[in-house]
C-alpha cells in the first residue's frame, strides 16, 4: 500500500508550505460549513437545465461548481490529515474514494440497465460504453463516439465522474510534492495557465469541438485545481489577506465575483467559452467558496446552511447520477408533458426520492466502512 510519509522537519520551508499559517476555524475541523449547501445549489442547476430551462439555466456551470468542490473538500481533508498524522496515506484515500462513489453509482447503473432491458427506459448496450461507466473513461467514450449514447439515455452526466477520477489519480502525488516543499502555490498557478493555454490550442489548432473541450479531463481539470489551489491558500493566510473578512470588502467582492460569474454564462463568444470561460469562473469561485466557508454567518450564506438545504446536498450524488434518467422517461412516456411546472415537480419529487433511499438504504454500510479508512 503506497504511503506517503514525511517527517515533521520536513515542514520547515517556504510560507507556502502545509507547515506555514494554519486552517481557519470554519476548516479545521469537522464539517465545512456551506459545502452541503453549494452542493444543493450546483445540483438544482445541473436539475433545472436538464428539466428544460437550459434557455434560462447554465447547467454545466453547476458541474463546475461540483469540480470546484471537490477540489477544495479533498485538499481540505489532505491538510488535515497531513497535520494530525505528518502523513498522507494514499492507499486509505483511494479506498474512501471508491467506497464513497462506487456504490450509489453501480446501484444507479444497475437500475438503468434493468429499465432499459424492460423497456421502460431508452437506450443500447454496448459493452464498451459499460465499461466506460465503470472504469471511469466516459468521457473519452463520448468524445469519441458522440453518437453512441450512454448505454442508458440519460447517464450522459456520468463523463464529470470520469474528469474527477482521473485527476485524484495524480493529485495525491502533487500533494505530497507540496508537503516536501518540491511544488509551490507559484506551480500550481502556473500549470492553471498551461491548462488555459492547451484549452486555447485544442479549440484553434487542432480544431476540437465545443463539448469536446468541455468533457475531456486534460481540458476541464483546472475546475478542480482552483479549488485545490484555494485549500492551500487558506492553509498559508493567503486567501484571508487577498480576501479580508470584514463586510464591506466582502460584499464588493462577492458581489463583484457573481457579477463576473453572470458575464461568464451569457457569454456568447465560442472561442472564450471553449478557453478562458473555465479560467475565469474558476477565479471567482474562489472568492465566492472563501467567504461561504469562512463567513457562513453573512446573510447571503445563511441559507446554504439551513437544515433542508444540507439535507439536499447530502443526497446531491445521486440525483446527479439519476435525475437525468428521469427526466427521460417521464418524457418517454408522456407524463406530465402538458404542464411544465408539474413535470419539474415531478421529476424533482422522484430524483430526491429516489437519492433519499441510496442514502439511506444502500449507502450506509459503504459510510460506515469509509469512516474505519478515515
């Protein structure tokens, strides 16, 4: 079992080292405040667009919030450990991993592929496309063949697992690069600009479509580095200096960072949507996830904290995972078609039903298993 292990001396180096400054109070321990609820936010996006308001809603902009997240919640975790223990155990993490997401997703599958053999649901087997969803290379799957479908008709969404996955599979390393003081903050903004460049390059030199350049892990893993990169600046005092806590700079910023977030999405521009559009939400998230995390008490983060709304980013996996599915049979078979707000209705009523259940019926042992790994 790989193990990373780097003694206590090890921390005394540059400012931007784990060693230097420590986690603010709101990360140091236990839960993160406001995560649950941006994960109740990111998903309801991701939700309404697929539902039919794509016109109005950006939904892969609440797939970049989920990749943001990560990011942040990972890095977060890896300080923590990396402070309790002088270590990060990479093999225990890739167990967490698996059993955090295998199981609601491989239940999920299952039923779509049972749906789809009864006929109730749309879709073609392929084996390549299941082994795409199980392995973790959907993404390329639908990049290289576009038309195949997702074996179920609506198991697109699975491609941002695939982005995920593949990035934790060199994280860790880079992670403890950092600890020894071998990567810097100054090299993880630097490969932030080498990713926008490639991005630049596949979308004017090698031509690469729009959704290719959107689902495809060398070109969309920045989404998760800038929330890796804000952890590490929480870590060293960075962000609270570029970001102070008091109210009016706070309001000016987060304010400022939404206004730009909005000008990101209405932008029509196909060159700045297929390069920079990433780059640039990505700052802004950053400000928007410091002052959440750090600030859960101002008044615009008060209601990602209210019980119902953490309740439904608890279960926000697997509507992700099914909510899609859904929404197409419902369509399939005609249910509700007359009347938009009560299809909504319905298809929200049954995703989170049917995410309640995988939280509380299939997910409870692989829980319990994680937290022995924790």
């Amino acid at each position: 079992m790989m193990r990373g292990d780097v003694a206590r001396s090890a921390r005394a180096g540059p400012v931007e080292a784990p060693g230097a400054g420590s986690l603010p109070p709101t990360l140091a321990r236990g839960a993160i405040p406001s995560l649950d609820g941006i994960r109740a936010v990111s998903v309801a996006i991701v939700f309404f667009a697929h539902a039919g308001l794509s016109d109005a809603i950006a939904g892969g902009f609440g797939v970049t919030i989920f990749f943001f997240l990560s990011g942040f919640l990972i890095t977060t975790l890896f300080l923590r450990e990396w402070r309790d223990t002088d270590s990060i155990h990479i093999g225990k993490f890739y167990v967490r991993r698996f059993l955090r997401l295998s199981p609601p997703l491989f239940f999920t599958l299952g039923v779509g592929y049972l749906l789809v053999w009864l006929g109730f649901a749309d879709g073609k087997f392929e084996p390549l496309a299941i082994l795409s969803q199980l392995l973790y290379f959907h993404n390329y799957y639908l990049a290289a063949f576009p038309d195949a479908g997702s074996v179920v008709v609506g198991l697109q969404p699975l491609w941002s697992l695939s982005v995920e996955e593949h990035f934790y599979l060199i994280f860790p390393l880079i992670f403890l690069l950092f600890t020894r003081g071998k990567v810097r903050v100054s090299h993880i903004v630097a490969l932030l600009v080498a990713i926008v460049a490639w991005r630049y390059f596949r979308w004017q030199v090698l031509l690469d479509t729009q959704w290719t350049i959107y689902i495809s892990t060398d070109t969309r893993f920045d989404s998760i580095l800038y929330g890796c990169l804000l952890a590490l600046m929480e870590r060293n005092g960075a962000a609270a200096r570029v970001m102070p806590p008091d109210n009016r700079r706070l309001t000016l910023l987060v304010f400022g960072a939404l206004a730009v977030l909005a000008l990101s999405i209405l932008a029509r521009d196909m060159t700045f949507r297929s390069t920079l559009r990433y780059t640039v939400q990505g700052i802004a998230l950053m400000v928007v996830f410091h002052y959440a995390v750090t600030r859960p008490d101002y008044w615009l983060f008060r209601p990602l904290n209210l019980g119902w709304v953490r309740t439904i980013g608890l279960y926000s996996y697997s509507i992700y995972l099914a909510h899609y599915v859904i929404i197409r049979i419902l369509h399939k078979h005609d249910w509700f078609e007359g009347n938009a707000a009560l299809f909504i209705a319905a298809a929200a009523v049954i995703s989170i039903a049917y995410a309640a259940f995988v939280w509380h019926v299939i997910e409870p042992l692989p829980r319990r298993l994680r937290h022995r790994f924790a």
